[in-house]
C-alpha cells in the first residue's frame, strides 16, 4: 500500500478559518451533550442521590471495565422537540468483564425516567445494534413507563421491545436486566424477557399494576412490596435471579453474569497489527471548508484515520469524483468509498458499484465518507444514462452483506445520500460531523424550484406572477431547509448514531469494528437485476 496525505498546508490562512469554524462549531455541540450529561437537571439529580441512588452515567461508570471506553450512541436524541435533549436514556457500548455489551441505562432524574416517543426509538436503536451485532444486552433499570401524555405514538410501536428481547435471546445474544426502582406496567416485561435479572433489595419494583390499579381493578388493599418488591419476586414470584444488598452489589454482580455467560460472542478474525496515522488528527479539524460548495480532498481525511496512512487507491484515475481504495484501520481491514468532488457522475456510480462487489467477495467491511450533492443531472448526463448506473450503486449498496460504516463530512444530498449508504440503507453505525448537512438537496436549490413551479404555474394561469411574495417564500424555504439539514436537528431525530469531534474518527471506528468482528460473516451477496 502508498502513504497519501501530507498535501494539507496547516500553515495556510484558509486552513486556519475552516480550523476555527469547525471548533465554532465543536463549541456548540459541547454545549448540546452538556445538557443530555445534566439529565433533569441539578435539583432532581440532587434529589436523586440523596435518596441514596447513583445516576444512570454512574452506573455505567462502575458497570464498565476500569479506563475501558464507552462508545455513548444517539446523545442528541430529542433535539429540538418538547423533550429534554438525551431522551431520558443512555445508550452505548461498553466493555463489561473484557466483553463488548449494548448498555441501555434508564434515567430518573428526567421526568420519573419515562419513555417518550424519541426513548423508545432511541431503544430500539440500541436493542438492533446489539441483534445485528451479537453484543450482549444490559438493561439498567430504573423508569416510571410510558409518558402518558405521548402514548397514542408509545404503545403500539413500543411492543417492539419485548419482540425485540425475546428474539436477542432466540439468537443466542444474552439479555440482563438490573433493576434499581421502579419497573412497572408494560416495563415489567423488561425483566420479564430477559435471560438474568437481578433486583436491587427495598428499592427494585416491579409489577404489572401498582396499589392504586389494583384497588380500582379488583378492590384489592395492597402494597408495592408485597406486589412487587424486589424480595417478593426473589422468593416467591421467581422472576428475581439474583437479590443485591444495594446498587453497588447490583452492578457486581451483573459484572459477574458477564463474566459466566456461556453463550459468548464467536470470535472473529484477529485483527492485524495496529499502527498510528503519519499525520495528526488534530488536523482533521482544517480539511473540511465552512462552505461546503467548496471540495476537498478526502484522501487527506483518509490519511489521518488509517493505520500508516496507507491507502491502496481502486481505480484512481476513472471517476475521480469518487475515491475508493483498502486500507486497514486499527487492525481491521476495510474498503474506503470517499466522495472528492461531490457530484457523483455514471463513471463513479460504476466504479462503485463493482468496488463493493469485490468488498463483498473479499468479505470486507466498507467505510463510507460522505460528502455528497447528488448524482449529475442535465440533459447529456440523462442520457449518458445516469439514472441506470446510478441505480446499479444503490442496487449494489443495498444487496451488499458486508458491514458498512458512514461518516457524513459535508454535504449528504439527495439520491447521493443513498447511494454512499445514508440511514435509509441500514449501516451497521452512522455518525456526523458538526460540519455535516443532509436533505433533498441545497437549500437554495430547493426555493429555487419552488419558484420555478410558482411561476409557471401562474404562467399557465394567465396570472402575473408575485414577486414580492415568491421572495418572501423563497427566504422562508431556504431558512427552514437551512435549520432542518443541520447534524445537530439530524441527530435529534436518530437519523446517525451521534454527532461526533473529527478528531475521534479513528476511535469511534475501531470501536465500530471491534464490535462488528465478534458477529458471524457476511452471507453471500445477491443482487437485484443491473441495467446495463
């Protein structure tokens, strides 16, 4: 493989403007996750903790491995809705007894740790990751059910969850619920499916109907202990596996489940030798230009990710809009398909097409850079036949049984977002930049052909056309396209797994794939009919 990179000129001026804007913009988003990190806020977190309770970060905290990281996914969930930012639960994935496991940790200190409609998407997300994946499941439970105001979009999309549970374990992918409080009505079932549970003594409740039901149901007098306190279900229901002393017991012993699973994750290859970038991925901060009209060459973002900065270029002198080559990434192989020059032409939409093929015989994962505008239209572009060999990439990204990994740069536009395997096209992980934009297309663009259709339309009425009007509309259009496309209101409605610093590309990716390499290979790819 070559070494690529070293083009970048970090003394430049206008590497130090795009440098400055994408920690402008590195500063906003601080400020977004510091709210999701704040829960409900320091008066129900102090409540929280003097009730003698630690909080869902806390539990993560003492569930995962010392000094192991903690890939939190989706932090941004509920942005920019009438929810607090965060959905009031956590979600990544951590190292439990030198295990990779998908941890869900309810948080009570946002409104009782109710579910929401973006907390059961953001639920679901993470129970998928850890199907697709084969990564054992914990639950740390603590949640007040349903928000009730919201449960005409909770209640019948929500049963999923328990689908979901019972299909992990059928597949083999263990399933563990600690539950520290409250676990009631339809979350009952959370423990109620898992495979180990372990219940936290005088705090852990879990029933179908608490008192108040009970009595208006059947005039029964009773009490959440003998309902569903914690002792109850470890000596008389059953459901209790284990009974802890407190949280602190619960989180060990949960740690030893791991430990003595037997159903372990299969082994997959063993990755090869790590070894750093040549180049610092501090300067991932200066590639990407505010104005993502301009290109850049993503060669250089390439050589600040990939072990050695080496990179074996596929095809680099046919549809040089569209950088494709192998690499390795701590360890593990990978394709790289990196838009240039945003546009995507018939040549690029070919050479993908068969460049993913051959990653799918070789059984490798694929790495999707995005910054795209879409494929080229006009009239020679029509037909050239774009829309056939544009469809033969998505037919290709579609079929394809590799692991793919996205990464939206810049631009993320129309068709193009499909094609280079945007949400819609199920990546195994999908995360942004705070430069990253996605939607129909530009914002501009997209007033503009609304004014086009106004104005003949009017045309076509005999009318005369309103100028000031069509103004007015088109500075509103472009407004809203403007806020809808941003990564942070994106990322708020789980369309990536989380808004991240370039810096960390490289980390947040050999996690990915880490956690990919334990799940069984690739079946082999079929394809749909390629019009040629």
């Amino acid at each position: 493989m070559g070494v690529i990179g070293g083009r970048l000129d970090s003394a430049s001026a206008g590497y130090a403007a795009r440098r400055a804007a994408m920690l402008a913009k590195l500063g906003e988003l601080s400020a977004e996750q510091d709210k999701a990190v704040a829960g409900g806020g320091p008066k129900y977190v102090e409540r929280h903790h003097r009730r003698g309770k630690l909080l869902a970060r806390e539990r993560v905290e003492l569930l995962v491995d010392p000094d192991s990281p903690f890939l939190e996914l989706s932090p941004l969930a509920a942005w920019g809705t009438d929810f607090p930012v965060g959905a009031s639960v956590v979600t990544g994935i951590g190292v439990v007894e030198g295990v990779e496991c998908v941890i869900i940790a309810s948080d009570p200190t946002v409104r009782g740790g109710t579910s929401n409609p973006w907390t059961l998407r953001k639920t679901l997300r993470a129970m998928d990751i850890a199907l697709e994946n084969r990564l054992p499941l914990v639950n740390l439970v603590e949640s007040g059910g349903a928000d009730l105001p919201t449960q005409k979009e909770i209640f019948i999309p929500g049963g999923r969850i328990f689908r979901d549970l019972t299909r992990l374990s059928a597949a083999g992918v263990p399933t563990i619920a600690l539950v520290f409080g409250n676990s009631t009505a339809g979350g009952a079932y959370v423990p109620g499916l898992s495979d180990h549970v372990v219940m936290v003594k005088e705090r852990a409740k879990v029933f179908l109907g608490g008192p108040p039901l009970v009595k208006m149901a059947t005039g029964e007098e009773s009490d959440d202990e003998s309902l569903g306190g914690a002792e109850m279900h470890a000596r008389v229901s059953g459901l209790a596996d284990h009974l802890a002393a407190d949280e602190h017991d619960a989180l060990r012993v949960g740690r030893r489940i791991v430990a003595r699973l037997t159903a372990r994750r299969p082994s997959g290859p063993a990755p090869g030798e790590v070894r750093p970038p040549l180049y610092a991925e501090d300067e991932l901060l200066g590639i990407v230009p505010e104005d993502l009209k301009i290109p850049f060459d993503p060669r250089e973002v390439i050589a600040r990710v990939v072990d050695g900065s080496e990179f074996d270029e596929f095809k680099p002198l046919y549809g040089a809009s569209l950088v494709t080559g192998w690499a390795t990434l701590h360890g593990h192989p990978i394709g790289v398909l990196a838009n240039a020059r945003g546009v995507l032409f018939s040549e690029e939409a070919q050479k993908a097409a068969q460049f993913i093929q051959l990653a799918d015989r070789a059984g490798t994962p694929l790495l999707f850079l995005q910054n795209t505008t879409g494929y080229m239209v006009g009239k020679d572009y029509e037909q050239g036949g774009i829309i056939k060999h544009g469809a033969m990439m998505i037919n290709a990204v579609s079929n394809s049984t590799v692991p793919h990994l996205t990464v939206v740069m810049g631009a993320s536009y129309g068709a193009g977002n499909y094609g280079m395997c945007g949400r819609a096209y199920d990546p195994r992980f999908l995360f942004s930049w705070p430069s990253a934009k996605s939607a129909v297309m530009g914002p501009a663009q997209l007033a503009g052909v609304l004014s086009i259709v106004g104005r003949a339309a009017a045309q076509a009425r005999g009318q005369a056309y309103d100028e000031e009007a069509d103004a007015a509309m088109r500075q509103m259009v472009e407004a809203q396209i403007e806020a809808e496309s941003l990564p942070f209101f994106l990322s708020g409605r789980l369309y990536d797994d989380g808004v991240i610093d370039p810096r960390d590309t490289r980390t947040v990716l050999g996690l990915c794939l880490s956690a990919i390499a334990g799940a069984p290979g690739p079946a082999p790819a079929g394809y749909g009919v390629f019009r040629m």
